[in-house]
C-alpha cells in the first residue's frame, strides 16, 4: 500500500513510499499513472531548498508589518528563525506607504521616510544574521471609489470590485475582526492608461531603489486584493463557488482589449525592470496564485512568455486532484492532509523550463485546521518536499500569514534539509529522534501514519475550509435555537458564530459530510493511542519534555476539534430532520430528545479535553491571520455551563 496514500511525482517519473518497507505496491488512484510516468527509486540529492523563506508570527500581516517590524524582528528572533533552518523573512509591502511619487502625489502617504529607514535597517540586521528580507506585494492596490483621484484624473479610472476593507483610513484590514470590515467599493489604478503606467514604473523604481540589499519581492497579481483591472475577472471555472465566472466582458476596455496576460506580463516586468536598474538587482518572484482564473493549466500565455530573469513562485497543492468518498476532487487550497505536488505544479514545472522554481506551501497547518500550530502529518510532509525536490524545486516560501511558531513540523523540515533522505521511516526516525529525544520510534511512527489516513477522510472543500467551524469548533454551541445564520470567514474572529451549516457542503450532502467527519476523528483518536504512549514519558532533557508536552497537547487538540465537528454537523442533521418532522422553519426553537442529548453529552467529554489542553497550552485556539484567539478557555466553559 502507498504509504499513506499519499503521492509525489515528478516530470520525468513517479515516487511512491511504503511506510514500512520504504516502496511499496503503487495505489489505484496514484496520479502517476494518470498523467502517464512511470515509477522509479528517488536518486540521492543534497539539494538543499534555497531559500527558505518565514516570517515571524509576532508580525501582523493585517496590520502595519513595516511600522513594527523593529520591535518584532529583533536580532534574536532573526537568529532563533535562522536557527530553525530558514535564511529569509517576507513583510507585506504597500506601494503607496512606500514612495514618493511626483506623477501622483495624491496618493502619497505619512511616514514614508521612516519606513524606509526601517526596512533598511531590518536588512542590515538580517544580513547580519544571515536572513533576507523580502517584501510581498498585490499592486498596484485599487483606490476607494469615492477618493477624488478619480475626479482630477478619470483616465485612470479602472474596473470597480467589491471586497472587505477595514472601517476608517488605509488599506491595510483591521485585526482580524470581521466586525471591524465593512464592503466597499474599490477601483482599479488602469495600468494600460499612459499615466496609470507612468505612475507604476516610478513607483516601483522608487521603492525599490532605496532598499538596497532588499533580497527580492513576492508578487501576487490574481485574486486577492484588488488591483489592477483583471485581478478579480474571473474568465474560467475555478471550484471556488466565491468566485464565479463572470458572465459580463471586463469594462475597462483598453484591459478588455489587451488580454489578462498582456496586463500582468506588464506588472511583472514593470517590477523586473526596477530591479534590474539597481547596482545589485534583487530577485523577483511572480506567484502563480489564481492565474486558473483566466487561462488553462499551466497557464502557458503567461509562463511561456514571462520577462526574463522572473522567478516562478508555484503553489504546490492547489490544481491538485484527490479521491475522497470514491470520487475525484479538486484541491485549490493549501493541504497538508494531500500530499502533491498537485498536477498544475508539475504541469507549470516543465512549462517553464529552466527558468528557477520555486514552491508556496505551508510547513506547519493550513485552513483544515489553522487554530491550532501544527498538523503532525509527518509522512505527508516527506512525501511533499520529496516531490519538490524530484521536480528540481530551487525555493521554498513555506508560510502564509498564520502557523508561523517553531514546531515538530519545522525541525521535520529542518532535518529534511540537512541531508538526502531515501526512504520515510528513516526520516522519521530522525525527525522523532531530534525533537523528542528517546522514545518508542516505532509507536510515534504508527501514530503520523494514522494521522495520514485520518485526514484521506477530511470532507476538502473550498466552502468548509472558508466557511467551516473546525478552527473554532471545541467552542461551538450546539443550540436548540436554529437561526439559519450565515457561516462567516473561518480565519476571521467572530462574535457569533453562524449555524447554516449547509454554506460549506459544496455539493455534498450532509450525510456524506456528517460521515466524512467522523471517520476523520475516529481514525484521528485511534492514532492518539501510541502517540499518548510514546510521548508521556518524561525526557531528561528539558527542551525534549518541552516538546512532547506541546506536540501532545497539540495532536489532543486537534482530536477534539475533529470531534466537535463532527458533533456539530450531527447534532445539525438532527436538528433539521426535527424541524422538518414538525413542519418548522428558522428561526425556530426545538425540544431535546434523547438523541440531542447523547450528542451533547459525548461533545461535552471533548470539550472539557480541549479546556484541559488549553488552559496548559496558550497557542492553541490562536489563529496568526486573525491575529487574536478565535476562542477561549472562558467560551469551552460557556459551553459546558450555558
């Protein structure tokens, strides 16, 4: 069997590892087979991923990285970072709080001098400390539609778009309250008018010219915020069900004309150029995020024709495809519980020749479960970084703007950098050996192989992981009163929780969700046995006893969100199977029946475990990009004591 079904492949030819014997048989559904490779032993490497890019989870992507960025990466964390195997950081930039711009000064912003002051001296202190520091950006950003720009210059009027900004001035959000957004419409800065080019090519120039040492930029051009006129034209379907085809043409029609490709091919060598007038250019990475929005995989109109000397940021699991339920699905989101390299990286890969690949993915949790530090996935996660080194993977930016703690999951990457590893037990071995000290290796072994299989079950979906109660799950009250209150933004704090659980089925039907939860927290709870037994020992050293208590309390965690979930979409099922059997609609308020009760009385055992694990664990239940705990040790006692 595949070790833990999960599979990494290259261009040339598939790898599947057996976690006992290091290869084994090849499963049904390995994508080997379907994209015609066939299979062959890893050959030795010593590549080492460079760079290795990560952040500080101290730094508040939705606040002010740059104004912070003093206090918050000081040269302690820079070392203790360098220390965890990685040699670069990434800040968010913003454009407009970064120039000075005489073709629109309107659009200037306060204290520009002293965040250039600050970035140069985080580059000299990274320097120091053998880090690099790298800016990301999506510019350039849109502009309120009621800012007079538009007024005094209605050439550079572009296409408008609504989305989420924080209430009050600037751009950046609000902690992450949802309370604290409001929708607003936001416009386009055209960069195909002569004055829109004009202003973006000094821009940049501007910027980048007084970072000297700065080691690159990061640049996103589709989908998340709102820049220029096509980065939210939708042309293709996608499977996110937040982004439908747009059934109008784009309305500014000097883009129309152009072409998406055209437009971003420009932003990229807008950047590039800029780069290329410093005495030592810094590099420029184009991220592929959302490009399926427009074009086919691999998005040959924009990869075949990328301005030379561009890098290519690829994420490694989105435009994956896995079997769940004896089906096929999309993955179009980070994953940990799918392995991949999915078939656009590798499709994107061999498009791009020889031009340096890199990979966007996260090492420690992604939005399956982003409240907690880590997902102990370990033989994923061999499997992953495998494949990116079997397609020749130069770089890897290995966290968004969540999970950013020193984990098991780090040292794993850690140790897989340091040498060239063959086989999965191996490894493991190594990765356990290193982190926890002396412990049953064979038992810890069983434990990440059950997490593995647990998570083949995990129901991935672009609504659950958006709009799902998972990271907030021990907390969530299974109420007789049923609103049909919309879901909310799962990375996002919230207030009150929404109870139409049907915003996160995509297709499926609630049985089939129910079913899929419950044998994830099952298979989850049986691989907590033998890890309950390899890590309660005490370790004479106190770094080992440290990380056995945290990595327990952790996989426990995570076993009680898994289970909660799966209460929550049960106890739901029997709420709607109740009001349909008395003819009610929402809102409405039920009766108890010994069904509701059994539900509430096991949920009641996982949440007094996961009140035990958080009153002795203050990560858990924090979510980096929220910057704040979604919930608290107080609101698993409102639980258990309404």
């Amino acid at each position: 069997m595949c070790f833990a079904r999960a599979v990494a492949w290259t261009g040339e030819f598939g790898l599947c590892f057996s976690a006992r014997e290091g290869f084994g048989e090849y499963p049904q559904d390995c994508p080997c087979e379907r994209m015609g490779m066939t299979h062959s032993r890893i050959k030795e490497t010593t590549m080492t991923f460079q760079p290795r890019i990560w952040r500080s989870p101290q730094s508040h992507f939705l606040g002010d990285e740059v104004l912070e960025s003093a206090h918050v990466y000081t040269d302690e964390v820079l070392r203790s970072i360098r220390d965890e195997g990685f040699d670069g950081i990434w800040l968010r930039g913003c454009l407009y709080d970064l120039m000075e711009s005489r073709v629109l000064p309107e659009l200037n912003r306060p204290r520009v001098d002293e965040r250039r002051r600050l970035l140069r001296q985080l580059i000299e202190r990274g320097r120091a400390n053998g880090v690099g520091v790298w800016l990301f950006f999506n510019e350039p950003m849109a502009i309120p539609a009621d800012d007079p720009i538009w007024g005094k210059y209605p050439e550079l009027r572009g296409v408008s778009h609504w989305e989420y900004r924080r209430k009050g001035e600037g751009d950046f959000l609000a902690a992450g309250d949802i309370h604290a957004l409001e929708k607003a419409e936001m416009v386009s800065l055209c960069v195909s008018s002569s004055l829109g080019r004009n202003f973006f090519e000094e821009a940049t120039a501007g910027v980048l010219e007084n970072l000297p040492g700065l080691a690159g930029v990061i640049l996103i051009t589709a989908s998340e915020m709102h820049s220029h006129c096509w980065s939210h034209h939708t042309c293709l379907p996608t499977g996110d069900p937040f982004r439908p085809v747009n059934e109008q043409e784009l309305s500014c029609p000097r883009c129309r004309e152009r072409g998406a490709a055209s437009v971003v091919l420009e932003v990229l060598d807008t950047w590039k150029k800029a780069a290329a007038r410093l005495s030592v250019p810094c590099r420029v990475m184009a991220w592929n995020w959302s490009w399926s929005m427009w074009y086919p995989d691999p998005q040959p109109e924009i990869v075949g024709h990328l301005p030379e000397g561009v890098e290519l940021l690829l994420d490694c699991e989105r435009g994956g495809l896995k079997m769940w339920q004896g089906r096929e699905i999309l993955v179009d989101e980070y994953s940990i519980g799918y392995a991949g390299p999915s078939e656009r990286f590798c499709k994107t890969r061999r498009a791009a020749g020889s031009r340096p690949i890199h990979a966007k993915l996260q090492i420690n949790t992604t939005h399956e479960i982003a409240s907690v530090p880590n997902l102990p996935l370990i033989p994923n996660l061999f499997q992953k970084w495998s494949g990116l080194r079997r397609e020749r993977v130069a770089g890897v930016m290995g966290s968004w703007n969540f999970a950013c703690d020193a984990t098991l999951n780090t040292q794993a990457f850690k140790c897989f950098n340091e040498q060239a590893w063959t086989d999965a037990p191996s490894f493991m071995q190594a990765v356990a050996a290193s982190y926890f000290g002396d412990v049953d290796f064979e038992a810890i072994g069983r434990a990440w192989e059950g997490f593995c299989a647990a998570f083949q079950s995990y129901p991935f979906s672009i609504p659950l992981v958006y709009l799902g109660l998972v990271n907030y799950a021990p907390a969530y009250p299974l109420s007789l009163t049923y609103h049909a209150r919309p879901m909310g933004f799962s990375h996002l704090y919230q207030e009150q929780w929404g109870d139409r659980l049907e915003d996160t089925f995509d297709d499926w039907s609630l049985d089939e969700v129910t079913a899929a939860w419950g044998l994830t927290a099952k298979g989850w709870e049986q691989a907590m046995i033998p890890y309950r037994q390899a890590l309660k020992p005490t370790a004479p050293n106190p770094l080992h006893e440290r990380h056995r208590r945290e990595e327990l309390s952790c996989a426990e965690m995570i076993g009680c969100h898994l289970a909660s979930t799966y209460n929550a979409y049960r106890f739901h099922a029997w709420r709607l199977a109740t009001m349909k059997r008395q003819g009610l609609e929402a809102p409405c308020t039920l009766e108890a029946d010994d069904t509701a009760r059994a539900i509430w009385h096991d949920d009641a055992g996982h949440v007094r475990r996961a009140l035990q694990c958080m009153e002795a664990d203050p990560r858990l239940g924090y979510h980096g990009e929220a910057h704040t705990h979604l919930f608290t040790a107080d609101s698993l006692r409102r639980k258990l004591n309404p």
